[in-house]
C-alpha cells in the first residue's frame, strides 16, 4: 500500500504536468510522447494496485480455506466417532458452533488488517508532509509591529544558499530610503530573483537580517508584512473570475466606484472603455480571454487596491506590446509616485529612470549609485 500511495502522488503529477503545459505540447507536437508518459504512470499504478489486491485476495481466500478445512474436519471426525457410538448429534453441531467462533474472527481479521494497512499507509504519508520543515514561518500574533510611516529597507550581512548548494547571495549590505526608486539588474543567474524574494520575504537568508523599519523581517506577521509591502511578478496571474473579482484581489472591501476610479487614477480609463463587460467582464483560466498586456495591467490596478509603501516588481512591462507597454509605462509613474520600488530590470530604460541602480553579479553587488554614474 505504500507503493500503491507513492504510485498514485507520480501519476497525478504526470497527468497535471501536461494540461498546465497543454500550449507547449501542442506547439511541439509531443502529443504521443506526452500520452505514453501518462500511460505508463497510470500502469505502474495498475500494477501496484493489482499486487496489494491479490495479497489481500490471497490472505483472505487462505483464512477462509482454513475455516473451510476446520469444519470438514469437524465434520468428518464428528460423522466417524458418530458412527462408531461415541459421539451425539448434539455434540457435533455444538463442535460446528464452536469452530465458527475460532474461524470466523480470523476471517474478519484479515479484512481489518487489509484495511488498516491501507489506512496506515495514507496517514503515513499525511504525517511525512505534516513533518516537512517549513521554509518561512509566519509569527502570526507574536509578531513585531512595523513603525508607522515611511519604512527603511535594510539588507545587513545577507547571505542565501538553496539547500546544500552554492551561495546565491554572499554577503549583501544594502539601504533602500523611504520613496527611493531602485533597479536591480545583473546577469541570468546573479541574484536578482533571491534579493526580490528575500525582500518580500518569500524565503529567509541562510545568514544575516533583512530589516523593514528597522525590524527583522522574520519577527513581523505576514498579515502585517503584505499590508506594507506588495510583489507584482512579471505574469500577472488571473483567476477564473470577473474583472472585478480579479481586482478585489488587492482590497476585497471595495466597491465598484473604487475599483474604476482606481483605473482612471492609474490613466487607464481608455482601455477599461473597451472592455465588453466592464467590471463584468469574465477574464477566463488564468486571464485567457485578456492578453499578456491587458492581465499585467489589471495586475497592476490590483496593486494600486492595496496600496502598500513598498513596491518590487519583475519589470511588469517587458513582455507586452508597444500600446500596451505604453499604458503601463504611464500606469507604473502614476503607481509609483511617492512610493519605495524595486524593480527587477531587463531593460536599459528601467534601469536610467530609476533613482538608483543595483548591479548583481556571480551573487555579490559589485554596483550602486545612480545610472548616470555608473555608466
């Protein structure tokens, strides 16, 4: 049965895999190959199954073939001594009874036992998941409250490695003043991504402290944490949902003239006009009925929703059209103004409008100043 469990998880993992990738095995016609994948894990969970199937079947049949031997025993001695004067009819059924009372439980046994195994197997596996080690832990109501008003980030001695490999960040100090535009830029595989992600604290460094107001990040409660600072990714992800619903995602207490007006304050109010529904309109699995450009932008007025003082962003706008990149462009001005921003940039552009730029390489920050100096 642990098999069978173990089994189940990879074939349901094989068969998630391809419906999330569905464009890409379209794209490269890897249908056949994709199929035989998924057969092959639903085999080797048929497999499993039949194995643990016919050892329950064999334990069962067996105890219930002992029962069967038991009482043609009984039966052929009790006939036996019957015949030969020394033993009543009475005394043979009596023996019959008492066999079924041995038999019996022992039958039942072997289900029980079945079934418990396959109990015990599922909750093992509920317990391994239970006993995985969470990367970030939230403080909850222990937490330390954040200072009101603007807020200083501070990276101090900050170091992250993955697991047992290779340091990602060696030793990071940094400071990023209240209402500061900062862009991070570097090479594929410098540390940009980590320095994002240890900000908005979506993991913890392996060694040093990263202080939001002069407070640990692992001292404050997520409730407290998201209220002051806010990830845009560079997929602004969409629920199968309205518009509406989508942008309630940044403040689910507003109402629908808060959520236009956000719009129109981030200068959106052209393309909002030419969306068929409105608010109502349904923007489909992960946003499918909107483009790229258009589920960046309601990713964006989300933003504005919840209103936090630090914003760090994947470069929202580096994988739309030249109109939509406009709207955006216009929109993040707007969305960052008096506002403390980190901008992953894979643009030149980002890069000269921000107030300051962060250089990452190899997992050190080997740069800092502004764009015009450091050129």
């Amino acid at each position: 049965y642990d098999r069978v469990r173990a089994s189940v998880g990879e074939m349901l993992a094989v068969i998630a895999e391809p419906v999330v990738a569905a464009p890409v095995v379209r794209a490269y016609g890897i249908a056949v190959r994709t199929q035989e994948r998924v057969d092959a894990a639903v085999w080797a969970n048929y497999r499993a199954n039949i194995k643990a199937q016919t050892i329950t079947a064999g334990a069962f049949s067996a105890a219930v073939l002992v029962g069967g031997i038991a009482n043609a025993a009984v039966l052929g001695i009790g006939v036996w001594l019957g015949v030969a004067g020394e033993l009543t009819a009475g005394t043979l059924v009596a023996f019959f009874f008492l066999t079924g009372l041995f038999t019996g439980p022992a039958q039942m046994a072997t289900q029980v036992i079945s079934d418990a195994q396959n109990a015990v197997s599922s909750w093992r596996r509920v317990l391994d998941l239970l006993d995985t080690p969470a990367d970030v832990v939230d403080p909850a109501g222990s937490g330390t409250r954040l200072p009101s008003g603007d807020l200083t980030v501070q990276f101090d001695e900050v170091s992250f490695g993955y697991r047992a490999g290779p340091l990602v960040l060696d030793s990071i100090n940094v400071t990023i003043e209240p209402q500061q535009r900062v862009a991070v830029v570097g090479e594929t595989g410098s540390g940009k991504t980590t320095f994002a992600k240890l900000l908005t604290r979506l993991m913890d460094p392996t060694s040093g402290r990263v202080l939001l107001g002069g407070v640990d990040l692992r001292e404050v409660s997520f409730d407290q944490l998201r209220g002051h600072l806010l990830m845009v990714p560079q997929e602004g992800f969409l629920f199968d949902a309205s518009l509406a619903e989508n942008l309630r995602y940044g403040s689910k207490e507003a109402s629908e003239a808060e959520l236009v007006e956000a719009i129109s304050r981030l200068g959106l109010g052209d393309w909002f006009a030419s969306l068929p529904g409105g608010l109502d309109t349904q923007v489909g699995q992960r946003g499918e009925s909107l483009s790229a450009g258009e589920r960046q932008l309601v990713a964006l007025v989300r933003s504005a929703l919840a209103d936090p003082k630090i914003l760090v962003l994947d470069e929202a706008t580096s994988a739309v059209d030249p109109q939509t990149e406009l709207r955006a462009t216009r929109a993040l001005d707007r969305l960052l103004s008096g506002r403390t921003s980190v901008t992953i940039a894979h643009r030149l552009t980002t890069a000269e409008n921000a107030d300051r730029v962060l250089v990452f390489d190899q997992g050190s920050l080997v740069e800092d100043g502004p764009h015009e100096d450091l050129v």
